[in-house]
C-alpha cells in the first residue's frame, strides 16, 4: 500500500511491515490509502455448488462442524436461514414476474468446490446421500450466482438495516436462536446469512443479520437501531465482537481489541499524529453535535448500562415498534414517471439505491469522461439534492446528459432500480431550471465517436451513425417490457 501519513509524508508498506496492520479496521486513524495493489490467485477452472437444507439452524451447525471435522476442503461455505430464503423467492418472483420458488424455504448450508475431486470425495462421504435433485442443483447455483448482491433485499425497503458480528463456531447456532428471541418483541423478521471463516485449524462464523427498514419513520428508524445494539450486545456476550467498529460499534471496542493492544494503538496515534489530524472523533472516542450528548451517551460506562435496562423493557419497547412500525410491502410498486412530477419515482428509487458503485464500473460514459456525475448513484444523489433546495452549479447540471441510456447500469443494479426512466425525469428538471445542454451534449458525441471501436469491444455497444450538423434532440422514452414478458 502507498500511505498519506498525518504529516503529509508519503510511505511505501508491504505485507511484511510491522504498521501496515494498524491501518486496517481503524477507521483512518493511521494514514490514508492512496494506492493498494492486492495479490490474487487464478480462477479456477472448475465450480461446483451443492445445497442441503435442515430443518433447524443446530443441525445445519452440526452439519458444517462434522464438515471441518473431517477434513473435507470446500472453497466456501455459507448458512443461510429460512428467512432468507424466503426473501430469495419474493426478490426472484418479483424480478421475473414468475410465481414459482427458486431455493427451498428452509434453513440451507451452501457449499462451493473449485475442483472435481475434492466434491466428488466429498460427495462420497455422504453414505449414498449424495444425489441431490436437479431443483436443488438450481438452488444452489442461483444462491452461488448471486452471491455479490449483498444489499438486493433494499429493493424491498425502502431501507435496509443490519448487524455483523464474529461468532465463535460453538456458539453460533446458540446465537441465532437468540436473535430471532430478541427480534420478535419488535416484530422485526431479520435474515440470517452465516459465513464460516477458516483460520488454519479453527473456524470463525461472520453472522450478518439484516431486515428492512424505512428510515423516514424517525420513532421506528430509532428503535430498530436499538434493537442492531441489543444485537450486538449479545454476539459480545457470547464472545464474538463487531465485525467492524465506526462509530456505532465504539462502546464494544475492548470486544474486538485488548486492552493491550487498545494502549499500543493510542501511543501510536500520540506518536504519528499528535494534533488529531486524521479522524478525531471516531473510533477511540467520539465527539459530535448537539452538544456531545449523543457521544457521551456512546461511552462504554454509560452505554452499557443502558442496553442492559433496554434489554430488560424490551416487552415495552416491542409495543412500541409495533405501534409505530409502517406498513409492510411484499413488493414495491414503482412509481411512474407522470407521478407528482416524477418526484415520487425519484425518490424512492434513491432510496432504494445502495450507493454499491456496480453501475460506475460498467457505464461507457463513464469511462470515456471519468467524470462520476454521468453515473446512475451520483444522479439520483442529484435528484436527492434538487429535491431538498440544494443548489447547483450549471456545469453539473449538464453533466448528466452525457449518457447513453444503454441501460447497462439497470442490468448489474442489484436493486434492479428503474434508471433509465429516472433519468429522463431527472434531464427533464434540469432542462427546465439550467436550459439546453447542447454543448455539453455535442462535445460528449464528438468523444463517443473516437472511441467508438473501445465501445463496442468493452461493452458491446454498437454506436448509431451521427451527422454532426443533425438538431440534436431528447432521448426517447424506453417502452419497458411488463414483469414476466419474454425477453
């Protein structure tokens, strides 16, 4: 990694650099990464998923303990409770318009092989129990495909809350059952997604529990966010800690740290950032607005104390969630471009947006301007602004023109948000309020045209024939096949 220390000095570290550790989890307490080159291993040639399902979390831990036990050397191995697999379906059929499942809606382990031999030994071992049917096969491999789609349930939402935690592998199953307990006051569902961590000879389980949440109802934002502390409270209980610290996470730091290695990291910080240049309020302590009422209620002596009483009045505080919980939606209906103007498609759609950036890496505009205004994130972060009376400047408001509406960030979304219309909503404001982005537009072909060949080899795209002296005009509106239409 190339490192910006506090001071302004520029240091070179590799693997093998007693420091480069203290900058990973400490929330830029340390330096700041301007360049990291990271080793990687080849692709493997070969991919094999199996799926197996239980009818309680214990057996699917039994199962994944007798997998470690014995010796058997899956790439990868994922728990994932019934509630996520029911969440699965409901995102499958309302992205396809189909009725039917997809996986199974019972607990389920998901193991992935990079070799033949080592699934078919692996198989072998099962005592005739190896042949899975081709539904199952299906399962697995959707599971297998999907798994960089993390966020995709904010689809749903409109918002997405969630904790991570490291369990300890005796521990997990006792974990979950504990969670769920503890969800049911607040009438909250959560989805339980258990990735097991191999560490030599010992496993670790990162236990990701997420559930949807709209964050403009303030009263039932607030005790949701209880209820992710109350959570992690209990992963510390039993031994486990944060997966990662910010700023929510800061009462549980000794979980995660020593003592001894919390004093090493603060002399440290003394040594190479004595001013508290970098991040000063974060990670040792806190300090914000509103006086520091909100950080002191964060210090670990006033923290703890209070999740304890929480705990105690959850039965209360559940009447609550109840009271102030909003409506539930099995599907989101999607606004309309005509609605209020189009605000509400906006809206919820930046809502929904999960700012993950896939939309960046495959947008062709993008890579001819390197400019991330023209990106699907940063317009509807735009439209966010113009909708709050945020002023623009008139260059960025004709940024966004220079898009293609390819829709190639609608087909990597893992949201599956309606971008291209968006779009046209958000070309049609700023039309109206900065006037004709002719110019930028022209200037934006003229690029196109001489990296029409990089194009069509990176994305695919065949570029139409233009005449420079052609009237340039709007893009027109994209008649959208209906759910479950054929392609």
């Amino acid at each position: 990694v190339r490192v910006a220390r506090p001071d302004g000095s520029i240091e070179k570290l590799d693997c093998q650099s007693d420091s480069i550790q203290e900058l990973f989890g400490t929330e830029g307490q340390f330096g700041i990464l301007t360049e990291i080159t990271l080793r990687v291993r080849s692709k493997p040639e070969y991919s094999g998923t199996c799926l197996f399902t239980f009818d309680s979390p214990d057996r699917a831990m039994e199962f994944i303990e007798r997998l470690h036990n014995g010796g058997q050397q899956p790439s990868h191995i994922v728990f994932f409770d019934r509630s996520y697999m029911i969440q699965e379906n409901r995102l499958f059929q309302e992205q396809t318009g189909r009725k039917e499942s997809v996986v199974p809606e019972q607990d389920a382990v998901l193991l992935h092989f990079e070799t033949p031999e080592t699934e078919k030994k692996f198989l072998s071992s099962l005592d005739g129990k190896e042949n899975q049917s081709p539904e199952i096969r299906i399962a697995a491999r959707y599971l297998w495909a999907d798994r960089y789609f993390p966020l995709k349930a904010q689809r749903i939402g409109p918002g997405l809350l969630g904790s991570e935690v490291v369990i300890p592998q005796t521990k997990a199953a006792h974990y979950i059952a504990k969670v769920r307990k503890l969800a049911r006051p607040f009438n909250i569902q959560p989805a339980i997604e258990v990735i097991v961590c191999r560490h030599d000879n010992s496993c670790s389980y990162l236990v990701i529990v997420a559930f949807s949440c709209d964050y403009a109802k303030f009263i039932h934002y607030l005790l949701s966010l209880l209820f992710i502390q109350l959570s992690v409270r209990l992963a510390v209980r039993q031994g486990g800690h944060p997966y990662g610290i910010g700023i929510w996470n800061t009462p549980f730091v000794q979980s995660k740290y020593s003592r001894i290695d919390l004093d090493r990291l603060r002399k440290r910080k003394r040594e190479i950032d004595p001013y508290e240049t970098l991040n000063p309020n974060k990670f040792f302590k806190i300090k914000g607005r509103f006086h520091n009422i909100p950080a002191r209620f964060m210090h670990p002596l006033i923290f703890q104390p209070i999740m304890a009483s929480a705990r105690f009045f959850t039965p209360v505080l559940g009447l609550f969630a109840r009271l102030f919980e909003p409506a539930r939606q099995s599907r989101w209906d999607v606004p309309g471009q005509e609605d209020n103007q189009g605000k509400n498609l906006l809206h919820q759609s930046a809502q929904r947006c999960t700012s993950c950036g896939s939309c960046i890496s495959v947008c062709p505009a993008y890579h001819i301007t390197r400019d991330e205004l023209v990106a699907g994130r940063t317009k509807l972060r735009m439209a966010e602004a113009m909708m709050n009376g945020i002023g623009l400047e008139s260059i960025e408001a004709h940024a966004p023109f220079q898009c293609l509406h390819c829709g190639l960030c609608e087909e990597v979304c893992q949201t599956h948000l309606p971008l291209r219309d968006c779009y046209l909503v958000l070309e049609s404001w700023l039309e109206n309020r900065f006037g004709s982005p002719a110019q930028t537009v022209q200037q934006f072909i003229e690029k196109l045209d001489s990296n029409r060949d990089c194009v069509k080899e990176v994305f695919g795209l065949d570029l139409p024939d233009w005449d420079p002296g052609e009237k340039l005009s709007r893009v027109p509106v994209i008649k959208r096949p209906s759910a479950g239409d054929e392609a």
